[in-house]
C-alpha cells in the first residue's frame, strides 16, 4: 500500500497538472500564442452620425439596419465608466440604410414612459420583428438598466417611420433573466434570449469564465412562460434565427464555437451542428436574402478581455462569413481582419450589396466596399473558366530553361475521358533496363460517380506524349493528395482528407479530426493496405534515390516525417521534423537525396487562396532539408515571397543552381541559386 505522504504527493502532482492543463487551455483560448495579418474585402470607411460603440444590428431585407449604441454591463469597470463619461456615450438606437450609405447613421428618437426610463436605458442586443400584414416594426432590445434593483430586462418597441422614433410598448423582466447579451423575435410578444453569465458580480463573473463554467444557458418566453431551452454552453452570446424560422444560430463565446440548433414544434431546440470557430464569437447575424451567417469575433481573447475592462486599449477585430445549407454551415470565409486600429473590438456585422457594414462594442461603426457575393464552391470554377485553365501536364528541361514548359500530349480512351482530368500530386518511374518511365497521376475527375483515382501513363518522348495505360480506384482512396511510384505497377498515394463533401473537409480541418481519420495506403499491384496514419492531413510524398526511406508531408501537422521502407513495404516512423510552416509537397534531389518542400507559411492565406484564387494571394516558401543517413538534418529557407512573383508555392526542386517553385493556382518561377547549398 502507499504510504500517506506518498498519496498527498499523487494527489498533488494530479493537481498541479490538471492546473496546468487548464491554464494552458485558457491561453490557447485568449490567443496569447495566435499571429493574425490585417486584411480587408476592400477600401473601408468610419461610418458618421453615430456615437463610439454600435454592439448590435438588425438589418432589414431592404437594408435597413437597426443599431444599438452604448453598451453598459451593471458588472463594468470603472474604466468603461470613465470611458462613457469623457465621451458623453449614453444610451441610444440608431437607423442606417445601404441603400443610402453616404448619410450615415442616424438616431431614433426614444421617449420615457412610466414603464421606460430613457435616462438609464443601456442596450446590448437585439432583433426585429416585421409584421408581414401590418408592415410594423416591433424592436426588442436587452437593456442592462441603469436602476434599482440591478436586473437585466427587455424592451419593445414600434418603430415609427415618419416620426423616426421607437415608440415603447412594454418591458418583459423575470428571474431567468442573469446577464443578459441577445435576443431573438419569434412573434410579437415571443423570443428567445441569452444568458451569457450566470453571476452579477464582476470577482464571480471573471471566475466564472476563467473556470470556464457552463451556468448559462437559452430561455423561450412564449408570451406567458420563461423555459430554459438550451444550456451546456461557455459563455453563450449572440443569438439569430433562419429566415425559414427553422434554425437558430448560438455563439459560444469562450467556447470558440457556432452552434446550430433546430427548432422543434413546442420552441423547444435541438443541437444540430457544433462549428469551431477559433475565436471568441460575438454576434451571428443571417443574412436576410441569402441565409448566410455573418460572424462578429475577437480573435485575441485576452486583448477583448482588456478592452472591455478599459476601451482606449485596442484589441482585433475579425468578421467571418459561413455558408449555409439547410440550415448546417457548410464553409468559412473571413472577410476582415484589423489589429483594432480601424475598428477594436467587433461585435457584430453584416453584408449587403457587396458593403460590409461592422459595428463595435466601444469603438467605430465601419463600411467596407468590395465583398463578393458569389457563392464559394463556384469561384475556383470562375477562376479556370476566366484563366481557360483545364486538367494539362507539361515537361520542363533545366538543361535548356530558357526553352519554357512544353505542354505533353494526352489522349483520351476507354477508360480515361481528358476532358474530366484534373491533376494533383505526381510520380515518375523510371526503368532502368528499359529506358521507360511510367508516371502516375492522382486525378480528381469532374465526374459521377466523383471519386479520387491514379492514372497511369508511359510517357513516350518522340511523340512528346502521354500514353494511357490504366486507371486505379478502390474504396481506400479519400480524398488523395500525392503518389509515390515503387515500380511499373505499384505505389504509395497519401490521402490528406477523409471526408468528400466540402462541409465534412472543413470540419475535419477546423477540429484537427485527419491525425485519426487519413492515412497512407500502398498498392502493391494487387491489394491495398494502410501502412501509416496519426498525421494532421499528410500531404506530399517522396522516397528516397535509394529506396529506403519515404518522406512525408503532414501540412497541419507543419512537420515532414520519415519513415524507414521494410521489405514487405510497411512503413516505420523514424523521424519527425518541425518545419513550422504548412508544408506542401516534397521532393528529393535526383543527385544529392536532399530534400525539397514547397510551403505555405501564413495559414489562414492559403485557405483564403484556395476558395477565390482571384481575389486572394497567398505568401510562398521554400526550405532545403538536409539528409544524411535518411533522416533530415538542417533546414536553410531558400525563397519567401509575399505571394507576387508566386502565391501559394507547392513544389520545389534545386537543379545545378536553379531553383524551380510550382504553385496550386499561380505562376511557375524559375531562379538563381546564388548561396552555398
């Protein structure tokens, strides 16, 4: 049995660590380790007519857009205290128009009531209904009021279009009303809202996030009862509902999370989709004609956590838009991110006729110009048809560069229609007898049933043709990224994604899902075999001059792994190696085994890239992997380009002192190697 003192000491060690765990979790949280690069749709202006701070929206499916100003928590510090004071911030509701977007915003006219005090009136979130008979407006509004006793309520409102006006109706409070953030309309005296913190007092209220408590929750007011209709959640903010009215929308603030929940007959919810988001989420807004979700969010937690405590310190600003299908959200898409400059601490923000209209807790209201309304899954579509690029494979000769890339002959037959071919990752086989060389291809045909394959081929070089020998598909291959040739008629392929359909990529993205769910897989001419897996979307693959090790690319692992060859070609992990950068694809040196990786080393670009190529750049990045023995080590960067000369680099290969990079959607660029190698 252990003695006393040793048990303390267990259970101590157990503490400390599960302390430590959690602290670390809140770091990785709050974004004390996060790097973001300021982007924007385009050109963005400070919005005038309205006073610092425009925490919530509601637009209209005419564009007109209701906005709350002067946020107040009865829990703030008396740093927002003094913040409101000099800036004479109180309590106002404001009107902007898209549709007149020079003018500005303007303020409506509030009026106290014996129900209403104007004079205390703080709101934070909110949501319209529209009467489809009538055309009223009705606005209800969560105000943290400024009065005894301290308890959070809701006010209705009728707007008065001529009078410019919110004429009050009536002011909804009950005891499951705690810290109140967002509400949402259903009917003319029906919403749900949330709680986004269970305790009323600031030391309680900051342990309750630090501890990531889950004591909040949705409640459903009906008209005549409040029920709690959801919970489980970290800090629940932002509330909004489909346009069919069958979905809500929940942001999990700490939680980092969007969460989708169907409506039942009875108002009760029923979780449908939990989307990461990888930052504090704000306020979801849908859009009123497409379904959209627009997402408000604090990218660096512990900076909101400040600027809400004190709001001359700036904290960043980020929008993201996610695409929805039947209610899931199916891509993601951020359109702005701002170090707190231009607008800190965004709250809440919404797109109409391609202007991105973004409001903030304490600082500006900003327009922005130059969002597309395309729909994602068409604009790489749009991009080939413009650039008429279609599924080619060419050759290039270093010994006579300046000769260009020469386009390859392919013919269609039987079983490969040219027509469908879209190409990916690469492999050559030479046979040294012969003089042969046969090349597999992995192909994503733009055809059903649409499923990855291997196409192979004998390249023929007085015909400077690729003759098609054979198409390889079996239920193994996923979503196949690079091929790796061990003879005329075997090979390894790594599948970097499992899932087919773009919503189930991004989630296995976003939740880092592929270090269990990809794998690779090697054909030995008759069967198919897993032979390595646990790798974060393992992407490019090369073997060694020799035969005897592989290298693998894990892109958001940012590693390249080595695995030892055993004869009966399984693999065994033999080195790891952080390269700290997303990595593409790998190649070996034909002379000296040294390895070549094309990269992409800011992360959120790429991803960008690859949804509008015409629209967005991504930086470039080559490093040279020393190899003695198999096993990789040094590394020397050899390019990096901001994504002018060449966006989104994937290949490299050094070749008697010129360095030639391929990319996804961009140039082929050839260069001088004028340092020691």
């Amino acid at each position: 049995m252990l003695s006393k003192g040793t048990a303390v000491k267990i259970v101590a060690v157990a503490l400390l660590a599960a302390a430590v765990q959690h602290i670390v979790r809140l770091a990785i949280v709050f974004g004390f380790f996060w790097h973001h690069h300021p982007h924007y749709p385009g050109p963005c202006r400070k919005v005038d007519g309205i006073q610092l701070g425009s925490e919530g929206f509601h637009t209209l499916p005419d564009g007109l857009t209701f906005i709350t100003s002067g946020l107040r928590l009865q829990t703030a510090a008396d740093g927002v205290e003094e913040f409101l004071r000099t800036n004479n911030i109180k309590g106002r509701m404001y009107l902007f128009d898209f549709r007149k977007s020079d003018a500005g915003a303007k303020e409506l006219k509030l009026t106290s009531t014996k129900q209403f005090n104007r004079d205390t009136f703080f709101p934070h979130g909110m949501s319209v209904w529209e009467d489809k008979k009538s055309g009223h407006h009705i606005v209800f509004v969560v105000n943290h009021a400024l009065e005894e006793p301290f308890a959070d309520r809701i006010e209705k409102f009728i707007y008065n279009p001529e009078k410019q006006e919110l004429e009050h109706q009536a002011s909804y409070s009950d005891e499951s009303m705690r810290i109140m953030n967002d509400v949402q309309a259903t009917g003319e005296t029906s919403f749900y809202f949330t709680n986004s913190q269970y305790f009323r007092t600031k030391p309680l209220g900051m342990l309750e996030i630090m501890l990531q408590l889950e004591l909040t929750d949705v409640v459903y007011f009906d008209g005549n009862k409040y029920k709690v209709v959801a919970d489980g959640m970290k800090v629940p903010n932002g509330i909004a509902m489909s346009n069919d009215q069958r979905y809500l929308y929940v942001a999990a603030c700490t939680g980092e999370e969007l969460r989708v929940f169907k409506r039942n007959t009875d108002n009760s919810l029923t979780l449908q989709q939990v989307l990461p988001v990888g930052s504090l989420a704000d306020n979801p807004l849908v859009d009123p004609k497409t379904g959209d979700v627009y997402l408000a969010s604090h990218p660096v937690g512990y900076k909101a956590l400040a600027h809400l405590d004190d709001p001359t310190l700036k904290t960043p600003s980020q929008v993201l838009h996610f695409r929805v299908k039947d209610g899931n959200i199916t891509s993601a898409q951020e359109l702005l991110y701002d170090d707190g400059d231009l607008i800190s601490g965004s709250s809440t923000a919404m797109v109409y006729d391609g202007k991105l209209l973004v409001g903030s807790v304490h600082h500006n209201l900003i327009l922005c110009d130059g969002v597309r309304q395309q729909a994602w899954g068409h604009l790489v579509d749009e991009y080939f048809r413009i650039n008429k690029i279609k599924g080619r494979l060419y050759l290039f000769d270093f010994r006579k560069s300046e000769q260009g890339a020469k386009e390859l002959k392919i013919s269609s037959t039987d079983q490969f229609n040219l027509d469908t071919f879209y190409p990916h990752g690469i492999s050559v086989w030479e046979d040294k007898k012969s003089g042969r060389h046969t090349v597999f291809v992995v192909n994503h045909p733009q055809e059903e049933p649409v499923a990855d394959r291997i196409e192979k081929f004998v390249y023929n070089p007085e015909k400077q043709e690729l003759e098609h020998q054979a198409s390889y598909s079996d239920k193994s291959m996923k979503v196949i990224n690079d091929v790796q040739a061990t003879g005329t008629n075997s090979f390894y392929f790594t599948n970097y994604q499992y899932f087919t359909s773009k919503l189930g990529r991004m989630l296995e993205t976003l939740m880092e899902m592929s270090a269990w769910m990809t794998d690779v897989v090697y054909f030995d001419g008759s069967v198919y075999r897993t032979v390595a897996d646990g790798m974060k979307s393992p992407n490019g693959i090369a073997m060694s001059n020799d035969g005897q090790y592989i290298y693998i690319a894990p892109c958001l692992g940012r590693e390249i792994r080595v695995f030892k060859r055993s004869k009966d070609n399984s693999l065994t992990l033999q080195q790891i190696y952080p390269v700290h950068t997303v990595a593409d694809n790998v190649h070996v040196d034909p002379k000296t085994g040294d390895v070549y990786t094309g990269c992409h080393p800011i992360g959120y670009k790429i991803m960008s890239h690859l949804e509008d190529p015409l629209k967005h750049t991504s930086p470039s990045q080559v490093l040279h992997l020393r190899v003695k023995d198999g096993n990789i080590t040094s590394a020397q960067e050899l390019l990096y380009d901001e994504g002018e000369l060449i966006s989104a680099s994937t290949s490299a290969m050094v070749y008697d002192r010129k360095l030639l990079v391929g990319s996804i959607f961009h140039n082929l660029v050839l260069c001088d190697v004028n340092i020691p190698m």
